[in-house]
C-alpha cells in the first residue's frame, strides 16, 4: 500500500466531487480523489444526462405525431427501441471525456478508482493506497431506494441505474413513485409507444409542488396515455421477466416492466465514517452551514449531505468549499435559494418558497399569475400550455417563482438570480425583453403585480392633476 500525503482528498468524482477537485487542482492544492465506480458519477451514467437524451427521443416521436396542426402531415413513427438506447449511450459518450480520468490527471489530480474507506480523523484508504490529508471531503452521492416492498426481492425490477442498459422496449412499463424521474420516464416511454401506469402513495404526483401547476403536467401525462393512480400505497410486487403483477389500492396492476422511482439513499454504509468521528444518520451525513461535518477537517457535499439531491446544488456546495478551504473565507450553504425542474413536457420548475409555503410563515404575500395563452411567441408556437406563477411579501420582493409550460428551466432563471440577489419585482419591469419570446411571461408577471395601484382611482385622479401642465 503506498502511502500518500495530500492537501485535499475527495472521495466520489460525481458533479461536486470534480468541480472541487479542478478547481483545487488548477489553483496549485495537491489533491487526491478516489471514485469506485464511473467517472462522471449518477448525473453522467444514470440520471440527468440519460433521461434527458431519451426525453428527446420521445419529443421527437411526440412532433411526429402532431404535426398536423402546423399543416405538415402527422405520421406514426417507428419505434426502434434498442437504437434509441444507443442514441442515449452515445450521449453519455460524448460528454463523458469532460468527467474523465485522463483529464483530471491533466490538471494534477491524482486519481484513484478504487472503494475509499476513513481509516482514522484524517486518512482515507483503499485497496492500494492509503491518503492522510489536511481536509478530506466526502462526495459519494446517493443511490436509488428500494422500499419494504413484498416480493421486491425476488421480482425483476429497473432503477434509473438500471433502466438505460435496457434494450427491450416495455409493453407496459409500471412506475412506482410519481416524483420527478417517475414522471420523467413515463412521459418518456409513453411516446415511445408503451402502455405506461404510474403509482403513488401521495395524493399527487409531484407532491413537492404547486398543485396548481402540477394539474398542467397531469393533464398532459393523460392525454399522453399515462394511467395515474394516486394515493395507492404498493402492497406487493410479483412475477418474472415480461411478466410483473403490482398490488395497490385494492386492485393489481399487470405489465412487462417495473421501475422503482421512490427516490435516494445516501451511501453512508462502507465510509467506515465511525473511524473519523463523522456523525450521519439515514438522511446522510450531519453538515452544519459550512457544509463541515462533526470531524472539523472533514466535509461532506453533493447528495451525501443531507440536503437537495440536484447536480446543480453538488456543483454549488464545491463553490462553497473552494471559498471556505482555500481562500479562508467564510461561505455558507444556502441551497434554499436552488430551483429545481422536472423536464415533463410541459416543464415543471420551482425556486424559492410555494404559494402554501409562504402562507405558512405569515405575513402579507401577493400572488400574481400570468398565462401562456396570452404569450405571442406561445401562440405561434401552438403550445399555449402554462402559466407563471409569482409570489412576493408586500414590498415587492420575491418570495418565490414557479412556471409551468416549454422551457419552465429556462425561464425560472431570472427569478432564482432575483431570489439569491435580494432583487425586488420591480427589476422585472425595469428590462426590455426581446418580442416574441416567452421570456416576456416574466415581464409581464412583474407589470401584473403593479396594475391595481397604476391603474386605481388614486392614480388616475393624479394623472388628471398633472393635465393641467399640458
């Protein structure tokens, strides 16, 4: 075993594990990081990246379909489900030399591709090497859960691990977890021409947002063929490859498939976290607001820590500890501020606080609303689908933002840079937004919020007063 001392080591090369180490690296710090499996960690190899390579296979099945409207010839598309999967494979290629080892060793990293185990406050080893640091950071992400299911054990089953190594097309696929990645892949596969039912143990899917919005994406998954059953707890699962029976809310559910989307467990277990005096619990490890564990040399980011499970959150938690172990300035974790999209058709995104979330905490709050349908770039488009949905405190400011309908990622960012940057609605019509584009829903959301007082009879009586200046 060789023996190595380092200024950082890291243990887990997914989104926030290599932000870190580049950065670390590329500003002279000896770093060291270990990773057991794939380069490029769940977002390259199983989560964001394949999904939405198939989402797009499915769009493009979709517009096939629907042509018609814009004088173009609708047309049932062909399905080859195997050339699909290599369209998404092909993907994960292409990107994949951005995540590699190869081009980590280039900016200094030593890297290590084997399990990493705490073997004391300040070392971390492995089969062949064994790593005392000044800071140790544990980014080891989470996996897919498995719940107490009957039967689960000996039933076929697909995780989004799993899912993407598939090559035969389901006949019918059944999901259990109508959260993001259930909602996500049942879309999906439905324009891919299986049957498709999703099940859910909450009165909704997508319990995590606004059920106004959520009603858009719902009524969209129906039209699309997906059966939703909600508020059904899953009793057993049983059966063998092509033949899966499902028991829930009183009645049993046949198909080909079964994917588990119930969500993620941390990868506490192996970390030998005990030998380094790291608290964690089944939410993974316990983090105070400089992301620094109860080993004040040791720091956890990304999934593992407890908080938001989102690529985007791990990359920011590396921000943080660039700020805090190498340049020695105080940073803290505010994830609060992250949004969060499910990439449906339409798009679901979210920053900030919920409509019943602000209520919640009290106080004054102003909700305004402004709908696709009235969006000219929507309207040509075809797809007037949506709406944006605003909440502020009385002042102005910008309690939280959530739209609904194409490109909600895209048009959730301004207000998650308002949110961060303690900017008011005001700043909303103070820009020029190009016409037409859908970015004018945040323009004209901002002007709605306004137009009591500008156009009230207080207002009018001072324009009139003002007449006489004329």
């Amino acid at each position: 075993m060789k023996t190595i001392k380092a200024d950082i080591c890291i243990i887990g090369a997914g989104s926030g594990g290599l932000s870190l180490a580049a950065g670390a690296a590329q500003l002279g710090r000896n770093v060291v990081l270990f990773e057991k499996g794939e380069m490029g960690g769940d977002c390259l190899n199983y989560g964001c990246v394949p999904s939405k390579a198939l989402i797009a296979a499915a769009s493009r099945a979709h517009a096939m379909r629907n042509a018609t409207k814009f004088g173009v010839a609708s047309v049932e598309p062909q399905i080859d489900y195997a050339a699909v999967m290599d369209h998404v494979h092909s993907v994960i290629a292409a990107i994949a030399p951005i995540d590699s080892q190869e081009r980590f060793e280039g900016f200094g990293v030593t890297v290590i591709r084997e399990h990493a185990r705490f073997a004391g406050p300040r070392t971390v080893e492995s089969d062949s090497a064994s790593v005392t640091a000044k800071h140790i950071v544990i980014a080891a992400g989470s996996r897919p859960f498995t719940p107490p299911i009957k039967g689960a054990e000996t039933t076929p089953y697909l995780t989004n691990e799993t899912l993407f190594e598939n090559r035969t097309a389901p006949s019918h696929l059944i999901i259990i977890g109508g959260g993001p990645i259930g909602v996500e892949m049942a879309q999906a596969h439905a324009r891919l021409g299986a049957e498709v039912t999703i099940i859910e143990g909450l009165p909704s899917i997508l319990g995590k947002d606004d059920p106004e919005l959520v009603a858009v994406v719902r009524a969209q998954l129906e039209q699309d063929g997906v059966r939703i059953i909600e508020g059904a707890m899953v009793e057993e699962v049983s059966g063998e490859a092509g033949d899966i029976a499902v028991k829930a809310g009183g009645q049993t559910i046949k198909g080909s498939h079964l994917l588990l989307a119930v969500g993620r467990t941390p990868n506490v277990d192996g970390l030998n976290l005990e030998a380094a005096g790291v608290q964690y619990d089944r939410k993974g490890v316990k983090v105070d607001a400089s992301l620094r564990t109860s080993n004040k040399r040791v720091y956890a980011m990304g999934d593992i820590a407890g908080g938001r499970q989102f690529t985007h959150v791990a990359g920011y938690h590396a921000s943080v500890l660039v700020r805090k172990i190498l340049f020695k300035t105080p940073a803290k974790n505010n994830e609060d501020q992250a949004p969060w999209v499910t990439y449906s058709d339409p798009e679901l995104a979210h920053v900030g606080l919920t409509e019943a979330e602000a209520r919640e905490r009290g106080g004054d709050i102003k909700v305004v609303r402004w709908s696709a349908e009235e969006n000219d770039r929507a309207q040509a488009e075809r797809d007037t689908r949506g709406f944006i949905k605003v909440v502020t405190d009385k002042k102005g400011n910008v309690l939280g933002a959530s739209v609904v309908g194409a490109g909600a990622g895209d048009l959730i960012q301004p207000w998650a840079f308002a949110i961060s940057n303690g900017e008011k609605i005001r700043s909303f019509t103070n820009y020029i937004a190009p016409y037409p584009t859908r970015g004018e829903l945040s323009k004209r959301a901002a002007g709605q919020w306004y137009t009591p007082t500008l156009f009230s009879k207080r207002t009018k009586a001072l324009v009139s007063l003002l007449s006489v200046f004329d």
